[in-house]
C-alpha cells in the first residue's frame, strides 16, 4: 500500500505543481471598481459634511471594544474554566441588547456611513480571501443557497460575488440593523443577475419565516459579528444554530486579535467536539452501519487548519491570524485621514478564519512522499558548461526588437481614479476564471503561520502541520529549508509568504519550536 501511495504521489505531483498548489495569500488585493464605485455613489448620496469626524469617532469605538474584550478575558478565565457555558461578566460597554444578546455598539445611520467609507473595503478584502481560499481547497464547490449571519452592509456578498459570479441563487441575511440593510440594498441597487435575497431581523425571525425543509444552505457564513458578543453562552448557541442551518460549509471570520482568535479557536473547538461525540454516540446505539454513518456525519476543517486536533498554539503564547494588504479606495484616503497627515496608499487587513466541511475528511497522498529533489552540487555537476556561451547574433537581434517597442510606465495610482471607474466594467457572465492547481483536503499540507524569515541561503518557517495520515492531531514545528540541501523547495520558500500552504511529507525532519 505504501508504495501505490508513493507512485500515485510521483505522478500527481512536480516541483511545479507544488509551487502552484502552495500559494494561497492574494499579495495586494485591489478593491473591485463595482464596489469602488458603489460606495462612492452611495457616499455621494448621503452628503455628510462631518464624515471624517464620524469615521474617526468609528474607530475609536472599536478600539474601546478591544480594550473590554481584553478586560473581560483577563477577567472572567477562572469563570470559563470553572463553568464554560456561565454568561461572562459584563462590563459598562456592554449595555445594549440586541437580536444576536449582548453587543457593544449599535449601528445608527452615522456609524453605517462611516463604516462604508472606512471599513467595508478592508471587511471585504478579508471575506475575499477567505472564501477564495475555500473555493482553490474545494473545487467542485459551487454554492446555490447561501445565509449571511450579521451581513452587515453586504461585505461578504460582495465576496462572494467574486468568488463564485454564477453561482449564488439565494441569499439569505440576518442583520438587525436596519441601517446596516438600506445601505446594502443601496450598494447593490446598480448590479444586474442578483438572486433572490430576503432579509431577516434575528435567526428566531428567520425560522419562524422558513420552513424546515427549506432551512438548510450550502454555505453559512458569519464574518465579524461573533466578535461583539461577550456571552459565551450567547456564542455558542448561535454557533450551533448556524451549523443546524448547514448543509455543507460553514465559515467564521473574526478580527486578527488575540481576541478574535480566542473566539475562532473555541468554535473550532466546539464544532469538532459536538460532531465527534455524535459519531460515538451513533456508534455505541448502532443508529447506522458505519459506511452511511461516515458520509451523513462528522465535520473537518478545510482552511486555515491542516488537521482536525487541538490547536498547537493553544496556551502557547501565540495565535493564530493572517493578513491581507489591500489598495485603499479613495473614500478611505480622504476620510481616513487624521490631523492632516495622508495615510499609505494601502493596509494591512488582519483577520482570523475557519472553514468547516460536513462529513469525513478525504484520505490523500502526502506531497513529498516518495519526491526526490537534487542538491545544490548535484545540480552543479550536471550542468552542461555549453549553456552558459552566448549568442551574440540572437542578443543583437532582442536588443533591435526593444529598441522598436516603447516602453510605457503604468502610474500605480490609476487603478483608483475617476476615469477608471467611470470605464464600462464586463458584466460576471463574461468573467473568466484563471486555472490553478489546487492543494488536496488530506492531511499533507501545511499552513505557513506568520512571515518566513530569510537569511542568507536559509528560510526559517513556523508550519502548522499534521502528525499522521488521518490528520487527526497537529503540531506546530520550526522548519528550516536551506539552499544547499534542496534548492527546489529552498526557491519556494523563498517565494512563501504568510499564510500559505507548504507541503509535507512523513519522512521529513523538522525542527520543533
């Protein structure tokens, strides 16, 4: 078995594929011109000669947020450990009730401008890359019927808009604010082939509504709105709410903070837990046999995990998020400034994700099992000292072509002007998708967890990775790839980024952090 596994793993993979396979991180993501203009549009609407005193008042409602989220962790971790479903202790920030419990801030007509002109594009960014590295892990997805938990002004659709332009047929939202509703509907007024899309105060009011039969999606996604909930009882029961409403995928996303990873770690937690004990529970009262046990129940994780085990970072000191740079559009630099000082012409997005599946995680070869890779003096020996002659005929020859062609600097700014928006933009139906090589679902793929560092012929990696085949428990290793050793997975990492895939193999070496 071993060795079908290790000539299967020769013929699907090459140093080629593995390099295309790994990446996952979109490196500077530009804001799409339909929702660059619609946010313009809509600002223009609106008329608000205080804007940027309204933004700036936004922000520094989150920053108070933050402050009593660490407060209330520091807190309340006797409380949790002594009784993990008990409410946490609230403090005076968290007066307001709403449809989700407990929140911490209401969203008003002033802060919904405010957070379309500062914050969507960025909220975007994040739900972009997280769905799209969902749709690269899962390639035969394609979502129909999808529920958006605390849409908010349309973030996450607008992604997935992108993502998956034919697919979506029905959208369900939950957001009790209905400011946060006038403007999502604003923004969208413009786009042609919407689906059906029906809005929802509260999950009570949605099953109320629907009815059971019709209750499930393909995907449920909840992006940035677990975060302003303290009650952990309040989380919970909403998590499991929204994994009842799922009929394949689930996706949370959270601010990049030690907070908003505390919430994805414990719902990840939470998830894997309940469905584990269900199998038990199904196994022990011999409910089904155990071929349609396997396919009905069960969940994994597809992204960022590489394994379904408890989190290696866990009490580590550390935690787990990712970021992702986007081009600020023009309402962010003009209303994101503050005391006249102009902002970078782009920011970092820090987020928190996880994406679970319903049913078995798949059994598939490990990247680098069976793979040999030359060393650098191999390399060296074979070479063929005829390679390195030149032609000087054929240099001649480039150097005339140059000289005919003209060479045009693109002004890097242009994306954001006027004039580009303006430009008549190619309806989704005409879109067409580039080809990529995806990573499979098993257990021989990890994920690179903060910035590669490199230093001369070496790239130090932090990889969270899985321990065996069933990728059932996962360890966090420091992995240091070096030139001499193996220059074709040195190159690679070299071009690694945070937050990308890295394959492994059973038989390879690392060193444990």
């Amino acid at each position: 078995m071993a060795s079908l596994i290790s000539e299967t793993s020769q013929k699907i993979f090459t140093p080629e594929t593995l390099r295309a396979a790994a990446k996952q991180s979109d490196r500077c993501l530009v804001v799409p011109v339909r929702l660059r203009r619609a946010i313009k549009k809509y600002l223009r609407e609106q008329e608000d000669p205080y804007m940027r005193r309204k933004v700036l008042r936004l922000s520094e409602s989150f920053s108070n947020i933050k402050e009593v989220n660490l407060q209330l962790v520091a807190k309340t971790s006797k409380e949790l450990v002594d009784d993990p479903f008990k409410s946490m202790e609230k403090s005076q920030r968290w007066k307001i009730k709403s449809a989700y419990g407990d929140i911490g801030l209401t969203y008003r007509d002033d802060e919904t401008v405010a957070y379309v002109a500062s914050r969507m594009p960025a909220v975007y960014s994040a739900c972009y890359r997280v769905l799209s590295e969902v749709k690269r892990r899962l390639p035969g997805f394609s979502p129909s019927k999808v529920l958006d938990f605390g849409a908010g002004t349309g973030s996450a659709f607008w992604a997935m808009r992108e993502v998956w332009p034919k697919s979506v047929e029905k959208l369900n939202i939950v957001e009790p604010s209905q400011s946060m509703q006038r403007a999502g509907r604003s923004l969208i007024q413009d786009l042609k082939n919407l689906p059906l899309i029906h809005g929802y105060t509260s999950l009570l009011a949605f099953t109320k509504e629907v009815r059971k039969s019709e209750r499930k999606h393909d995907l449920v996604i909840a992006s940035y709105v677990l975060g302003e909930i303290p009650s952990l009882k309040d989380r919970i029961t909403i998590l499991r709410q929204l994994w009842n409403l799922t009929q394949d995928v689930l996706v949370l996303v959270e601010p990049g903070t030690p907070h908003g990873s505390d919430i994805i770690s414990q719902m990840r937690s939470h998830i894997l837990w309940m469905e584990r004990r269900k199998c038990h529970k199904a196994k022990v009262n011999k409910e089904d046999s155990k071929d349609i046990m396997d396919l009905k129940s069960g969940a994994f994780i597809v992204a960022p995990c590489p394994h379904d085990g408890r989190c290696p970072l866990e009490k580590s000191g550390k935690y787990c998020h990712f970021v992702q740079r986007l081009q600020r559009t023009t309402s962010q630099r003009v209303y994101k400034r503050s005391k006249g000082n102009p902002l970078r012409g782009f920011e970092d997005e820090k987020f928190s994700f996880v994406a679970f599946r319903r049913g078995q995680r798949p059994r598939e070869p490990w990247p680098l099992d069976g793979m040999q890779f030359e060393t650098l003096k191999e390399q060296r020996a074979e070479r063929n000292p005829g390679d390195f002659e030149i032609d000087y005929e054929d240099l001649d020859d480039v150097e005339e072509t140059a000289d005919m062609i003209p060479f045009e600097e693109v002004d890097a700014s242009a994306y954001d002007s006027d004039v580009m928006e303006t430009d008549n933009i190619v309806d989704s139906d005409e879109d067409q998708e580039e080809e990529t090589v995806n990573a499979n679902l098993g257990g021989g793929w990890g994920r690179i967890v903060f910035p590669p560092v490199r230093r001369g012929r070496q790239v130090h990696m932090n990889i969270c990775r899985s321990t065996n085949p069933e990728a059932s428990e996962g360890s966090f290793d420091r992995e240091v790839i070096t030139q001499t050793k193996n220059p074709t997975l040195h190159l690679q990492a070299r071009k690694s980024f945070w937050g990308d895939l890295w394959p492994s193999g059973r038989n390879v070496t690392t060193t444990a952090s």
